[in-house]
C-alpha cells in the first residue's frame, strides 16, 4: 500500500546523462539546420514581402517569379550560409534546453498530480526558456541573414557579410534585433511545443491503451507529420508581427531611440494588416519547417540511440 501511494504522488522522470543531452542538441541542430535551409527560398520571397514595397502586393509564387526574373534563380538562396548555421546553434540549444527543462519542472513539480495540473505552465515555460538562450547564439546571424536578404550586394556570403556587420556595427548592431527577435522566437517556440504536445494529448486520449500500444510506423509518422502541421499554424500566427518587426529593424528601418521605442513606432506605422504581411507564405513555410523538424528529431535521436523525452499527458506520465 505504501509503494502504491510513493508511485502515485512522486513523478517518474528518465535519468539524462550528458550524453543523452548531446544527442538531443545534435538531433536538434540537424533537424533545424537541414528544415531552415531547405526553407531559404520561400523565406527570401516572404522577406522581401514584409519589407520592399515592390513585393507588398504579391503572393509568394508571383514573388518568386519577380524575384527570379530580375536577380536570377541563384538569388532565391541569398541568406543560405546565415541560415544554416544560425539554426544549427540554434536548433540544439532549443531542443535539449527543452528536454532539460521539462524535466526539470517536472522534477520541481513533485508530483504526477501536479505536473498534469500544471503541464501547460510546463510547456510554455521549458519552451520560453529554452529559446531565450538559444536566441542569444542565433541572433548575430540573423541579423546577417537579413542584411544579405533586404540589401542586394551587401556582401558574398556568411564570412564577408557577418564580419562587415560586425565591424560596422559592432556588438550593439548584432544584437539590434535581440528584443525583437525574442518577441518572434518564444511565441514561435511556444506554438511548436505547446501545440504539438496537446496534438499527442487529444489523439491519444482517443485511442485506447492496447491501439495506443500497437500504433504501426505509418499511424505514428501521420500523428507526429499533422501534429507538426498544426503546430506549425500555431508557430507562425502567433510570432508574425515579430517576424516583420524584426525584418524592418534589421534593415536599418524606423526612428532611433530605444528597441522599445522602435518596436512601437514600426507598429504603428505598419498596422494590423502591415504587421501580418507576408503571412500566407510564412504558414506555408512554418508548417513544413515545424512538422519536418518533428520528424527529423525523433529519427536522428533513434539512430543516435539517444532515449526519448520526458511526454506529460492527462491519463498517465510516460516517455516517447
């Protein structure tokens, strides 16, 4: 009886060892890296959208056909090298701070009870922190990949345009879009995890435990590839007006003054409707990147051997 009341009140939490946190950040750095990169094209369509005036009524497809008939095919990859290695650091940081501080939560919880009770709380303040640190190694190269994307003929690449920017600007203008681009990133980690999770809640709350046992490979990859869509709507809605805030920062748009100050002003001028510009190809491309990411993670993780992470649903406490 005593055992039985010990399993019911303290929460069973998986032992993590330093390298099991290694293969997390490598999942997640390959899986971001390898989606983000992927996703350049549409992302320099959806930039130019949000911030060059001569994009501001095209679709994502008529942007793409301007931009490949005045700067060539080649100019769809402007931002690739920023790209790719602001969210392998990126995605890493992401992924494991986020297994590291779920599990930590669910630790300071105490309980099963509680941590069901509070798993929201969970998710939003494992994926919030997680991104804050995460943000600080990809910010520096966002501003890069900005840079290369708004203004044609900055500089060749990630090398000449990181150091131009840096020597130009120094730290101050590398880190410009700090504050932005936390407004745009948490919102955005937030509907990725968040969302995702409560996806696995409700379709396993509709099966029971013998189907949820025996799901089959195909059952599993459509559950993680709708929950990643849906995540992925949820991502992009929530952090747009960061998204084209950060795009009009970065550029050098709006008055000087404080980023608070700043951020206000752009608002302002942009309005409701200037704010969610561009979003249209921003879910498209969210939904690919959230949904790819998912799948790419857990499959690095298995073939790294790595274990899975800590899952909280309402019925039971378990591991995925």
């Amino acid at each position: 009886m005593a055992s039985d009341k010990k399993r019911a009140s303290s929460v069973e939490t998986p032992q993590f060892t330093p390298k099991d946190y290694s293969a997390f950040f490598l999942a997640g750095a390959l899986c971001a890296s390898v989606t983000h990169g992927a996703m350049t094209p549409i992302d320099v369509v959806k930039t130019r959208i949000q911030i060059d005036p001569a994009f501001k009524r095209m679709s994502i497809v008529s942007g793409t056909r301007h931009v490949i008939a005045s700067e060539g095919p080649k100019a769809l990859l402007t931002g690739f090298g920023p790209t790719a290695v602001g969210y392998l650091v990126q995605g890493g940081a992401k992924f494991a701070g986020y297994e590291y501080w779920k599990k930590k939560s669910v630790e300071l919880a105490g309980s099963q009870e509680a941590a069901i009770k509070y798993r929201t709380a969970i998710y939003l303040g494992s994926a919030s922190i997680a991104e804050f640190f995460a943000d600080i190694l990809l910010t520096p190269l966002e501003a890069t990949r900005i840079r290369l994307v708004s203004q044609r003929n900055y500089a060749t690449g990630l090398v000449t345009g990181f150091t131009r920017l840096a020597r130009e600007g120094g730290l101050r203008e590398l880190y410009a879009g700090f504050l932005p681009i936390l407004c745009k990133q948490i919102p955005y980690a937030i509907g990725q995890f968040t969302v995702n999770e409560f996806c696995h809640e409700l379709a396993f709350r509709s099966m029971s435990e013998e189907t949820r046992r025996n799901l089959s490979g195909t059952s599993k990859f459509g559950l993680q590839l709708g929950s990643g869509v849906i995540a992925g709507f949820a991502a992009a809605i929530l952090s747009h007006p960061a998204d084209t805030l950060l795009s009009q920062i970065n550029k050098g748009h709006g008055p000087t003054g404080s980023m608070p100050h700043r951020l206000v002003v752009l608002a302002r001028e942009a309005g409701f409707r200037g704010l969610f510009a561009g979003l249209g190809p921003r879910m498209i491309m969210t939904a690919g990147l959230v949904s790819g990411q998912f799948l790419l993670y857990g499959g690095i993780k298995d073939a790294l051997g790595a274990p899975p992470g800590l899952e909280i649903h309402k019925e039971d406490n378990v591991t995925r």
